[in-house]
C-alpha cells in the first residue's frame, strides 16, 4: 500500500469544489434561451379526468405552451417502463398497466402528472399552474397493500384484475411445510416494513433540449445511470434513436436508489422542448414534488414462520409478502420483492427449507422501487426479528441462537438461489460482542434501571447480495437488462490517465477510489488521474452505481482495462530497454527491468507509445484500452450489528447509547470512504426504526407526510456516534476481493434498533418507526 | 419590480428583481452562485444558508429585498484566496462529506455555530446546533467531527493571536 494506494486514507479529490461552492449539479446548468416546466399534478389519489381547460394558462403572461397527456398521446410518445419480468407461480407474466409520461384520462396518485406548463420564467409558470382547470371524477382509492386484492378493492389498471401484478414464489414449499410440521417449535411473526422516502437532499431536475439543425436531443438529469436512461427513453419511450439522445448526469446530490429510475418528467422535458421549437425546457422538484414522485420505498406485510428443531437449529421457513409497488411499475420495482429479497431469506444461517410467496399490488399510492439495500432490508428485518424473538421464546441467549445456525463453510448453496462464497459470521460477531462488552450488559442494565430508564440490547446479523450482477444469471431471472460494467483507461503522451466508467459516483467518492487504484497499479500520482463518468457523449455505455456495484463491478472492469494498458506498456518498454518482456514490472511510477538498475519513467514509455517512433515491430501506437466486466457471482457483504438503546418510561424516548457495526466488505479501498458509507447507511436505518415513515389518508389518499415538516428526518441529534469495526474474507469473485459497502449500513440497522428497544420494554413486537408514542403505548400496554 | 443592493462576497450589487424573489433565487438565478443549494420548502434543510450581516440565514426564507443595504456572505466568499476557511479544511480533513449537496449550508452554518460558542463547543451542542440542517448521507458522524476539529483550531488561533 502506499500512500495513495489501495487501503490508504486518502482525502476525496472532489472535495475541493464541493467545500468552496463549485460543485456543478444538474440545477446549476442554464442553457441559453432555457425555458421553465412547471407541472399540474392530481389532487386526487384515483380519478377520472373529464376536462382540461388550458385556455386561461396559456394566455397567462410568459407562457409558451401548456402540454396535457392528450398532446403527449397524440404525439406517439411512449409510456415508461419496468424492466425486469416477473412471472407468477403458474407461469404467466406479470401485468403491467401502461405508464404514460403525463396522464391520460385516469390519474392514480395523488401527484400524478395532468399537463406542463413551459413559460419564460419559473414563477410565471407555476403562476400558470395554477390558472389549468382540470375537471376530475372522484373515484374511490386504494392505499393499504393488504387491501389492494380485496372484493370490491377499486380497480386501478385494466390489465391488472383485483390490483395483483404478480404471485411469485421460491423454494420447496413441501419441504418447508414438512419441517414445520415436525418441527419442536415454530416461532410466527407478522410484520410490517414500513414504506420510506429516500429523499437525496439534492432534488431531481431534468433539463431537455433539442437541436434542430443536428436532430439531436441532449438531457441533463439527476441520475445515477444516465446510459440506462438513455437506452429506455431511446428504445421504450421513443424520444430518439442513441446516437441523437446525450445524457449528461453531472454531480448528482445523493440518490440512495431513487435516481436509478427513469421518470416521467425526463421524457417531458425532451419532448416539450422539440415541441416548443427547440429551447430547452428545465424542471427542477420542489421537496414536496419529490415526496409526491421520487419514487418510494420498502411497504411490505409479511406473514413469517420459523421452525428449530429440539436443538434449537433451524430446519424451516416459510414467509409470504405482500408487496405494494404503487400505481405504477417503476423502472426495477418487480426485482425488488423477489430477486433481491426472497434470495436472502436464509440471512447468515444454514437453513434446510425456505418457501417465500410474493404478491406484488398496485395501489393509489408513489410507485415503489428500490431505495438503499432494496429487498435486502426487509429480508435482514424478518430474518432477524424472528430470530431474537425466536431466541426469548425459546429462552436462549440471542447471540448462542445466531451462532448455533450459522453458516460455518464456504462456498454455502441456500435453498433460495444465492451461493455464499465466503464469509466468517463468528468473527463479525465476535468483533461486535468484544467491543459493545456483552458481558457488561447486566450490570449497564441495572444501572440504568436505577436511574429510571429501561436499558435494552438488540443483534443484527446481516447478509447482503451486492457486486450486481452476472449477466446471464440476472437474465435468467427476468431482467432485462445485463449487470456488467465497462472502462476504458486513456493514458495520455504525458503519461497522465483518464479513466472513463460506466459508473456514477453521487457522493461515494469514485473520483478519490478509482484513481487510488491506477496509482496502486502505475504509480501515477492520483492527482494526475482523472475519472470521467456521467456523459453517454464520453463514456461508451454503462450500468451505473447501485447496489454496491462500483467497487465489486466497475473498479473490476477498470483493473481489465488496465491489465491491458500495462501488457502493452511492458512490451514497449522491453522493446525500448533491450529487455525480455517477462522481466519487465511497472512499480512506483517507473517501468523496470527486475534484477538491473534499467528503468524509464512511466511518462516516458507513454510518450513512446504515441510519437510511435520506436515500438515494437507491428505494434498500433497510442496508450488506450477498454473493458467490460461481467461478474461471476454476487458478493456478500456481512455484519453483525449491535445496538443499546435506553427508552425513558414516561416518555417514550428512546436513546441510542452506542451502536456497534463489525463489517466484513472484503477488501477495501479507502477506509474513510467505507466508514462513511456505513455511518450514512446507518442514519437511515436508525431513520426506519425510529423516525421515518410514510403516512397515506386510508380514505382519500392523501399523502399526509409529504415535505420535511411532516416527515421525520434523522437529525444530528437523533442519532449516536457509531462503532465502526472492519474484518476481511476478501471476495474469491473478483480481482480486488472486494463485496460493496454502501447499503449494509441501512439494512443491517433497523433490526438491531427494533430488537434492543423490544429488549429494553419487554414486549414482543413494535411496529417501526418506534416513535415515542408508540414505545409510549407499548410500555403502558406491557405493563397492563 | 423592485431594486435591491446589498454586498455579496465583498462586491457591491445592485439588480432589479420581482418583490417576491427569495434571497436564495437572487444568489442562484441572478448573480449566477450557485454554491448555495434549495433542498427544501419549508426551511428546515439548511442547504441555503448564507450569512447576513454576520448571521446565519436561511435564504429559502428571505426574500431578496429583505437583504438591500446588507452584507452577504455564500460559500463562494469564504476561503481567502487559495486559503481554505478552517470549517472548510477540516470537512475535508474528516469526511465530512459526500454527494456535497448540503455541505455550503452546513459550513456556513458551523462558521455561525463556532464564532457563538467558540472552544466551549462540545459534541452534544454541535448535535443540537445542526437541528436545522439535514444531511442524508454522511449520518452526521464526520460531520460532527470535523466541527468540533475546526472549533477547537480556531480557538487555538485565536489563542495564539492574542
């Protein structure tokens, strides 16, 4: 390791203009002649549109159009939308309802996009807004996913009978039913995750232009994967073939999943723009149009059974979810319930038996997609609720439950797909019990006690999928899409490099990680390395970041494409010092001859490369070389995760004392970074537990936690300073070894938090956010 | 219409802009500083804030014509030259940040928090001073930290200038 290579602290490149007010995001771009979009949206949760009346807005001062779904029909645009099949238990596909850009007779939450209005400035067209007239007939709204199927449910999508998209299943549900028929125990839980906002602080915006002359549309956005939002708005939507659509993702504001999808204002935003003559046309969301849109996430309700056997080892599981996915499928929203939940139903345990069923429902609600850790939370939750309750039914100690079942050879075949390639759940464990003093609990306990409070411990042991995903297995499954990842590395003839990745880095450092990675490689200083992601324009074609792809996929393809550059530099450079080409090691900055004083600067073998004057005989000049990377399998991240709380009896307060995250992520790249994304994620799974959650009117609809007034962010005094723990079985998948870093933080948490305050007040359950009120209740319900 | 001068980073500005222009669509729109950010409507994120005349405020809040005659301060104006502010070196210094979207408001409105409570900041008033701004990924931790490392700086190199 050197000093900025791998595993070494290195301070983020980007910092810089971030500090100072020069970071460029998507609302600090003004094209010349920009135009403003200002939507009208639906106040209603489910309606029929009788009427439009645009006359009035459209004479309003400044307005230049004001578009409705009738003209967006009119003009064979396409719909959006899902990406990924999903196919039920007895073999049909799913039922997708269409998904036009701007609604078209029906609106189905409330929020959803009735007409556009474009004026000169942003305040005269939400002026405008106000003065389109849209006659609406009520009709009668479903919110609640457990009542979507209900007799008599209102129906929201014609090709969706009684609201259900699909019935999945996975596992052997004899096998399952066998063990718990015999089982010595069954442990049964209902339980709720609660529907969250993602809520980047940077809202969305999109900006589209269209050059007549070139016939060529540009779309400046807030994405996490500009080249698939290319891809769909290219061969879905219709807008243009790909080589006449840019778009351009420059610094994104955080995402956290909600700025994976493709959304409707991104195809309006273009079209207008044609539609209009060619100005651009820019929409920036207010906070509580992103409530209203960004798409939401979790909302499952789970019915779970556990079976031990009389040694306590579990031999069964059987879960069925029901999924709510709003009133539209989003882009990856299928996935989210099935692939990238029921996959890890077995959490960190040899389980023999697992059967999940998934129905998945629309509703009068936000469309629900993926938000951080995206169906692995709601499957660590489960898994890790029903084994501490397991634990206190049984009348064992949590921590010896865990360890009894865990998985303890690798590679581990779960009956649910996955294959674990290496892990060592003992030592995550035993990192966290070391540093949260387990053994001290009882006496923290009593102490508490003694001053009032009610003291509690809770456990999480989490599994994640990550490094997403192997191409053909994903194919396999439905996707629609492959999970490789592309780079291409251009030395330049001074020998400074840039990196092009498909990639996108909102907030986790790319800049900083991938560049400690060419000089750990070449030995280029990282401020002579440059990465570039962002723009379909620069770079050829990629996935993008989520799911802790970037380091386990995106870094892979990037060591690919260097393993290339640096065969041809030492063939040069053999050619260059008379040398055999085995003999020849790139180190420090220098290309040598091992065992001799020979060498020459990095630079120098560049150069040669391009004044092509002396290279090898037959050799291309130029220093330039691309790769794409398919991974073999997926990673898996795992932790144990420990959380004290103390909960004040006469308020219902609860405090976080300490928590503990021993995660085991493989290698690393730069610890900073990884701590931070773990102190992040955990923020937002404290959030879930203890403070955030969507609250929709069950009646009309309305969406009663739509801005920051009413729903509650996690502050900086809302959460503890974290205990943070690294321990390493490097990936054997990839080349770094690496798994992912930035979700097990806001899976793994929730659980811990939920299962400490249940400790602390000794009841069974409670339903999160554990808000005061609710402790409140609990504890006057338990004392009763 | 109405016409507002007041002093931004040092330079005087006067513009003629709508009554009802917010302070922070005047810094963004019409001056072209962009480095102070909108993450709410209902001024409880604080990626807006801005100091006038020496106090931290929440532009999203006020309306340009509310800051004639006043002094501005944006996260443009705060290093000196090429010389980090020391709130600014030291979120870097501690990472505290990532998708920097909330990070003008934050430094801006840590500048404010230290010069009221200089070395006597400890970390349960930092956690209590940032109650109006929000941050959604760093989890406040680095944060924190990198407060408390510029308070306990700056009262060293007020120390020693004295």
């Amino acid at each position: 390791m050197g000093v900025e290579g791998i595993g070494a602290r290195v301070l983020r490149k980007e910092d810089k203009r971030f500090i100072t007010g020069k970071g460029r995001y998507t609302d600090d771009i003004e094209p010349k002649d920009t135009t403003y979009a200002v939507f009208v949206r639906s106040p209603h949760a489910h309606a029929r549109i009788l009427s439009i009346d645009t006359a009035e807005a459209k004479a309003a001062p400044g307005v230049i159009d004001v578009l409705t779904g009738a003209d967006l029909a009119g003009d064979r645009i396409g719909g959006l939308i899902c990406g990924w099949m999903i196919h039920s238990k007895d073999g049909s596909p799913m039922k997708a309802g269409a998904h036009p850009a701007i609604a078209h007779e029906i609106v189905r939450h409330v929020g959803d996009q009735v007409a556009v209005v474009i004026a000169e400035t942003r305040q005269q067209a939400r002026d405008a807004a106000e003065m389109v007239m849209v006659d609406y007939e009520e009709l009668p709204a479903v919110v609640d996913p457990a009542k979507a199927q209900a007799p008599g449910a209102p129906q929201i999508h014609p090709e969706a009978p009684n609201n259900l998209i699909y019935d999945w299943h996975i596992g052997d549900a004899a096998a399952t039913d066998a063990a718990l028929a015999s089982a010595a125990r069954v442990v049964r839980m209902d339980i709720v995750n609660n529907r969250l906002v993602p809520n980047p602080m940077e809202p969305r915006v999109a900006i589209g232009s269209y050059d007549a002359g070139e016939e060529h549309f540009t779309l400046w956005n807030t994405s996490q994967n500009p080249h698939v939002a290319r891809l769909v708005l290219s061969a879905f939507v219709g807008i243009a073939p790909e080589h006449k659509l840019r778009v351009v993702a420059p610094d994104v504001g955080g995402g956290f999943g909600s700025k994976i999808f493709i959304y409707p204002e991104e195809t309006v935003c273009l079209w207008a723009s044609k539609k209009i003559g060619g100005r651009p046309v820019k929409w920036t969301s207010d906070r509580t149009e992103a409530f209203l849109t960004d798409c939401h996430g979790r909302d499952h309700v789970t019915r779970a059974e556990m079976a031990f056997d009389a040694d306590n080892r579990i031999t069964g599981f059987k879960v069925h979810t029901i999924a709510n996915l709003g009133a539209y499928m989003s882009t990856f929203s299928s996935s989210v319930p099935t692939y990238l939940y029921a996959t890890l139903l077995s959490g960190q345990y040899a389980i023999p038996a697992i059967y999940a069923e998934v129905e998945a429902v629309y509703t009068n609600t936000v469309p629900v997609d993926a938000y951080r850790g995206a169906g692995r939370p709601e499957a660590t939750y489960l898994v890790e609720r029903m084994m501490e309750t397991a634990a206190r039914e049984i009348g064992v100690d949590p921590v010896e439950l865990r360890r009894k079942n865990f998985v303890k050879s690798f590679p581990h075949q779960t009956p649910v797909i996955m294959c674990y390639d290496a892990g060592d759940y003992e030592k995550t464990m035993s990192t966290a019990l070391a540093a949260i003093d387990y053994a001290g609990f009882p006496a923290r306990k009593a102490e508490a006690k003694a001053r009032g409070k009610l003291r509690g411990i809770g456990f999480s042991c989490y599994i994640e999928a990550c490094g997403i995903a192997p191409s053909q297995a994903v194919g396999s499954l439905g996707a629609g899409v492959g999970l490789w990842e592309s780079a291409e590395v251009r030395v330049n003839p001074v020998g400074t490099i840039e990196i092009l990745t498909g990639s996108h880095s909102h907030g986790q450092g790319h800049e900083t990680t991938f560049a400690q990675l060419v000089h750990e490689r070449l030995g280029v200083g990282i401020d002579n390395v440059q990465i570039v992601h962002g723009d379909t324009d620069k770079v050829q074609f990629g996935m993008g970041t989520y799911g802790s792809r970037s380091g386990a996929v995106g870094m892979s393809a990037i060591v690919k494409a260097l393993d290339k550059v640096e065969a041809k530099v030492r063939k040069i450079a053999a050619h260059l010092m008379e040398a055999a080409e085995t003999d020849i090691v790139v180190e420090g900055g220098e290309v040598k001859v091992a065992g001799t004083d020979k060498a020459l600067p990095f630079a120098t073998v560049a150069l040669a490369a391009y004044t092509g004057h002396n290279l090898p005989a037959g050799m291309e000049p130029g220093l330039k070389e691309g790769a794409f990377y398919d991974p073999t399998n997926f990673t898996f991240p795992a932790g144990t995760y420990v959380c004290e709380v103390e909960v004040d009896p006469e308020t219902g307060k609860v405090t976080i004392e300490r928590f503990v995250a021993a995660d085991d992520f493989g290698n690393i790249i730069n610890p900073n970074i990884v701590e931070g994304q773990v102190h992040g994620g955990l923020a937002q799974g404290i959030g879930q537990a203890l403070l955030e959650g969507v609250s929709y009117d069950m009646e009309s609809g309305q969406l009663m936690t739509a801005s920051y007034m009413d729903y509650c962010m996690p502050r900086a005094d809302d959460v503890p300073s974290y205990e943070i723990f690294h321990e390493c079985t490097p990936c054997p998948g990839n080349p770094l070894g690496m798994k992912g870093c930035g979700e097990a933080g806001a899976i793994g948490s929730p659980p811990a938090v939920i299962n400490a305050i249940t400790d602390a007040i000794g009841v069974r359950d409670i339903a999160m956010p554990a808000t005061p009120a609710r402790v409140w209740a609990a504890i006057q319900g338990a004392a009763a | 219409m109405v016409s507002v001068s007041m002093t931004v980073n040092g330079k005087s500005v006067t513009r003629e802009v709508e009554d009802r222009t917010l302070l922070v669509d005047f810094l963004r729109g019409t001056l072209g500083l962009t480095g102070t950010h909108v993450g709410c409507d209902t001024s409880q994120c604080g990626a807006c804030v801005v100091h006038v005349d020496g106090v931290a405020v929440k532009s999203c809040t006020a309306l340009a014509a509310q800051a004639d005659g006043s002094m501005v301060l944006t996260i443009e104006g705060l290093a000196n030259g090429d010389q980090l502010h020391p709130v600014q070196a030291a979120f870097r210094e501690h990472h505290g940040l990532q998708c920097g979207y909330c990070t003008p408001g934050m430094i801006m409105a840590a500048v404010d928090m230290i010069a009221r409570h200089g070395a006597d900041l400890d970390e349960a008033t930092i956690r209590h001073e940032l109650e109006g701004n929000i941050c959604r990924c760093t989890g406040y931790h680095n944060i924190v930290k990198a407060i408390k490392a510029a308070a306990d700086e700056m009262a060293g190199m007020a120390q020693a200038a004295e």
